[in-house]
C-alpha cells in the first residue's frame, strides 16, 4: 500500500496543474465505497472535512497513478458534527473503464482507499460467496467447515436436548432468569447442526428460517452463476428446520440455549462465559449445566397452531427449496413442498395476539410484531412451488398470499423496509410473480397495489437520503442499520426486475456504497471488503481464534449491525472478558471523532451494538449481491 501510494502521490504532484489551486481543507477525508462500481453505475465519494470550501478540485487517478479524470466538489449536503462542518459530494460517474482507482483531494492530496470498477457478476457474485463463509463459520454440530478460523466440531450433546417451559426473566429488555432453575416439560430433542445466530452460540428457527429464504432466494435469482458452495450451505440450514419441525406432534422448537443465567447466579447462559464452542460439551460444575446440555424450547403445545410468524418464513423456506429442487430433483421438491404446506396449514390465523408472535426467550432479543408479511411470502413461495411442480393447491395459495398482502397492507404497513422484521419487498415481488403466471384476478390485492408499496418503502429510504450528509436511506442510530441499507439495495433490484424501471438505481448504488465504506466512519461494514472494516468483531471464535488486525484470518463475509444511537454508549463499554483477548489492544475508540447525528460506531469486541455480525445481517446482503450480480 505505501509504495502505490507513493508513487500516486508523486504523479499527482507532477501534475499539480490537473489537481487545481484549491487546497483541501485541514482534517478532511474522502470517504468512497471500497468495494467499487459496475462500469454504468453512479459514483460518489464524499470529502468530510472541517468547513465547506467551494470548487475544491479532486482528480481519480488509476493504479498507475495516472490521472483519468478531474472535477470538483459539489456544495455541502450539510455538518455531519461539530467537527465536521462539511459534507461535499465528488461525482466522478464518467470513469467507466474497469481497473482500480483512488479519487485524491485538493494539493494536500488526500486520498480514498482503492476501489475497483468492474462488470457486476465479477464485482458482486464473489462477495455472495463471502457471505456463504460467514454462514460456514456460523456452522454448528459435526458436520463443521474449519475455514479461516479452523472450527472444530461443537455441541454435539445437542443430540439429546431437554424441552423446557419458558423461563420468567427479571423484566420485559432482561435475559437474566428469575428462579434457581428452568423447569423441564420432558422429552428429548436432536437440533444437533443448525448455524449459531450470531457472535454467541444461540440457536433460533426465527432467524436461520430468516436466512434459509434469503440465500435460497439468491441461488433462485443467479441460478447457473450461484457460487458452488451457496446451496449446501443454504440446505444445511434447512436440514436444522426440519429437525427444529416435528411434524409428527406438529411442534416447532424455537430456540436452543440462553442468553444469560439466573439472578441468584447457580447457573450460567451463553452470554455469561468467553469459551470456544468446542469447549461446551465437556464443562463440568453445576453452575455450567445448562452449558453442556443446552435447553431447548417450543413454539407450541402439541395440537396447539403456530405463531404465525414462525409458520410463515418456516414454510417460505421449504417452499423456495422446491422452487429450486422442481425441475432436478421433483420428488425432493415435492417432500419439500408437503413439509412447507403442512406448516403454513398450522398457523395461527384467528385473533393473533402480540403474545402470539414468538421469535426468540426473551422476546427482546428479536422484538417483532409483524406477522402477515410472513404468511403472504409463504402463500408466494407456495403457489410458486405448486407451479413449477403442477400442484392444483397452487391457486389457493396464490388466494391465500393475496389475502395477507391485503392484510398487511391495511395493518402492518408503515415505517419498516426489508429485514429481518419487515420480509413484504420479497413476499410482493414474488406475489407478482405468482400473479403473471397464472394471470389470475380478482384476488384482494392487485399487482398494481404491490407494486405502490414498493414503492413506497423505496421512498420512505429515498426521503431519509434527500436528507442525510452521506445520503443514507436507512435510520443509522438505532439499531440494525446494515441489514436496512441492504435491504434497501434488493427493493430496488426486485421493483427494477418487475418493471424495467431503472429511476432507482442510483438510489441503490448509494445505499450500497454507504455500507461499504462511503459514511462518514470510512468503514466498511461487511469483514474482508476494502481496506477498512471491523478489525474486532464481537464474535467469540473470530476474537480467540482470528486476527485483531485485519489480516487473515478473519470472520470473512460477516455484515455487522453497524452505527448505533450514541445513547448507547453513555454508560461505556464495560469490561473486557478476563478469557477473550483485549481488542483493540490499545483500547482506544479510533472512529469517535465522527460521531454524530445522534449515532456512534465503536470498533471494540465489547460493542456488540455496532460490530456484532448476525445470520439476518448477512443473509441480506448475501441477497442484495445476488440480485445484482444477477445484472450481468
């Protein structure tokens, strides 16, 4: 890095003319997306420096140093904070030739880290199978893939699970369990395999059904081009659905494991100890027990319908896996299929409670309330399924879907875009699909009203953009921002796949670019893309096992929450775990300077607000890359 820049610097001096008189202002960086561009997309790096300065030149120069084009800042978008008082856009779209540049500032030459432009399958496809091994590092069970950070098989006890009642906690945002033990409801329950959830080991049907649907509907949208290991990958998680699904009692298990122990402090959860994986089976002692054999929970009560959330994406998943199996494999589809109506069929659907949505003990750790969206996208995938494989229940599907999205239209729609919380941009697209299959009507929603709210959640992203110093679409000091910004990303592929419209794409290739490095931190939020990105995720295996460095090995493909409400931060960051390692090691906070508009990002393994990674997190950008890979 230092010899290129060297030798980009000395260019650039040499041709002090090109670069402008105007000089860059004190403390100003250029902040670009350090993943790249498609040769015909918009492309914008932002400066952020200390005031506004008018005309201020920037020159993007190739991997030689040689300049390729010349411009000059755009007026501020506004303060990002105190310190920060400017904001300025540098649109250098002209440059379409593929290699790798730099975009320099002004005659202190201040310079972007390297980016790449390059046709979307060899800039986006690559990093859906970076994503994959996030997932593969996620694996639990025998069957584990060493990886970079060498995995080794983990929690094999989770052969022979205990089914326990749902523990009281010591209030509604508390995992901490009142009472001195769980109390067993009997039985026994393999879940061994399964993708632990994020940084910790939990296991939750929420969250992998999540990512099931998400990567399977990758593979569906690059078909030939999917990256080998993306299917296995995704079918692994399904298999740990179907041992989650006991279709003979028709129960879901929910969770495997929890979060913390008890309040009198006679028993430990996941959160309470820094351990590899691994090292699970064989703790000894009591206040360990519910360590070495991990508790499992329901849903439901056998003979008891299922929270409706849970049936929806559970049978989207085995759905989408029929889609993909029709064709090669019919008579794997059609099991897939019956396991899918058969879950969908056990849903709650009468007077559905806040209590009856369930998505992990304590409900704080996933706080949805939706659940329409879910059983619209189910009754999608089904009828989508049913087609491909001949099925006369196609059309009550296709019915049944039309009904939610109606639903959901008249009483979940509002605030949210896809993500874990909201999954109504894929349900509608794939309604809409469904729909011009058959030619169907009067249904109780038409293609036209889908399509409305499409563009509706686009806009909701288009007005915070319209608004924001960096253009971020998505609401960055709370929490799940990352996630959001993808999801964005994949709206506008789906609305531009529907349509042929192409008026938001520039929009999208924002979004992206802010994920990637092109915010006001510098810091891409996806481990292993650009130059700068978490170096210490809150991730137990990345932080004993991987580098503190950025250097492999690192926790490849993981998507962290990203920038969180300050708020958050008020009482610090608490104490580093006596067995993990100190990272950073110099404790220091190197992005606090840029905190603002009520957000702050901490590179700190202790900030699980910001740089903790997650299967929902990943799993839609492994979507989002797909779609526009997909581009060509």
């Amino acid at each position: 890095m230092g010899g290129l820049l060297a030798v980009v610097l000395g260019v650039v001096a040499a041709n002090a003319a090109v670069a402008g008189p105007a000089a860059t202002p004190p403390h100003a960086f250029v902040r670009v997306d350090q993943l790249g561009y498609a040769p015909g997309e918009r492309k914008v790096a932002y400066l952020l420096a200390t005031r506004p300065e008018p005309g201020t030149a920037f020159t993007v120069v190739d991997a030689r140093g040689h300049p390729v084009l010349t411009g000059h800042a755009g007026p501020s978008r506004g303060a990002w904070n105190a310190r920060y008082a400017a904001v300025q856009p540098l649109d250098f779209s002209a440059v379409r030739t593929p290699g790798t540049y730099r975009v320099l500032v002004g005659s202190r030459r201040t310079a972007s880290p390297p980016f790449r432009i390059a046709a979307p399958a060899a800039l986006f496809v690559p990093r859906v199978a970076d994503t994959v091994a996030f997932f593969q590092a996620q694996r639990d069970g025998p069957n584990v893939i060493p990886g970079q950070l060498g995995r080794k098989p983990s929690h094999l006890n989770d052969a022979a699970l205990t089914v326990y009642r749902p523990p009281r906690y010591e209030s509604a945002d508390s995992d901490v369990i009142l009472g001195r033990t769980l109390t067993p409801l009997g039985g026994r329950v393999d879940l061994r395999g399964g993708w632990m959830d994020a940084g910790d080991f939990l296991k939750f049907t929420h969250t992998t059904a999540y990512a099931v649907t998400m990567l399977l509907a990758a593979a569906r949208s690059l078909g030939p081009e999917t990256p080998r290991s993306l299917d296995p990958e995704a079918r692994f998680g399904l298999t740990w659905l179907g041992k989650a699904w006991d279709a003979r009692n028709r129960v879901l298990t929910i969770q495997v494991g929890i979060g913390s122990g008890n309040k009198a402090g006679t028993f430990y959860g996941d959160h309470d100890v820094w351990r590899l994986p691994e090292k699970d089976d064989g703790l000894t002692g009591a206040a360990n027990r519910y360590l070495t054999s991990r508790p499992a929970f329901r849903a439901n009560a056998p003979g008891e319908p299922l929270p409706p959330n849970l049936a929806g994406r559970v049978a989207a998943a085995f759905a989408l896996a029929a889609q993909l199996d029709a064709r090669t494999q019919p008579a794997r589809a059609r099991a897939e299929l019956e396991t899918a109506a058969t879950v969908f069929s056990a849903a709650k659907t009468a007077k559905v409670r806040p209590a009856d949505v369930v998505t992990a003990l304590p409900h704080a750790f996933y706080p949805e309330s939706s659940w329409r969206d879910d059983l619209e996208l189910a009754g999608a995938e089904l009828a989508l399924a049913g087609q491909a494989l001949r099925d006369p229940r196609a059309s009550e599907w296709l019915r049944e879907s039309a009904g939610w999205a109606h639903a959901y239209l008249l009483h979940e729609a509002g605030d949210d875009t896809l993500n874990l919380y909201d999954t109504s941009a894929l349900a509608h697209a794939d309604l809409i699909r469904a729909l011009r299959a058959t030619g169907a009507h009067g249904l109780a929603v038409s293609e036209q009203r889908l399509l409305s709210d499409l563009r509706a959640q686009l806009g909701r992203g288009i007005a915070r953009a319209t608004r924001d110093p960096f253009a971020a679409g998505a609401v960055y000091d709370d929490f799940d921002a990352a996630p959001h910004t993808f999801g964005l990303v994949a709206t506008a592929q789906l609305y531009e796949a529907l349509t042929g419209e192409t008026h938001y794409d520039a929009f999208a290739t924002g979004q992206r670019d802010w994920a990637l490095g092109a915010n006001a931190w510098g810091t891409s939020l996806m481990i292993g893309v650009g130059r700068s990105f978490p170096h210490c995720p809150q991730h137990v295996v990345a932080n004993l096992d991987g580098s503190l460095d950025g250097h492999p090995p690192v926790l490849r493909g993981a998507v962290v929450n990203g920038p969180n409400d300050a708020g958050l931060f008020s009482d610090g960051l608490g104490e580093f775990f006596s067995e993990g390692r100190t990272c950073p090691a110099d404790k220091r906070d190197v992005y606090r300077e840029f905190t603002g508009h009520g957000s702050r990002y901490v590179d700190d393994v202790r900030s699980w607000q910001t740089v903790e990674p997650a299967l929902d997190f990943t799993a839609t950008a492994a979507f989002a890359f797909a779609l526009l890979g997909a581009r060509g």
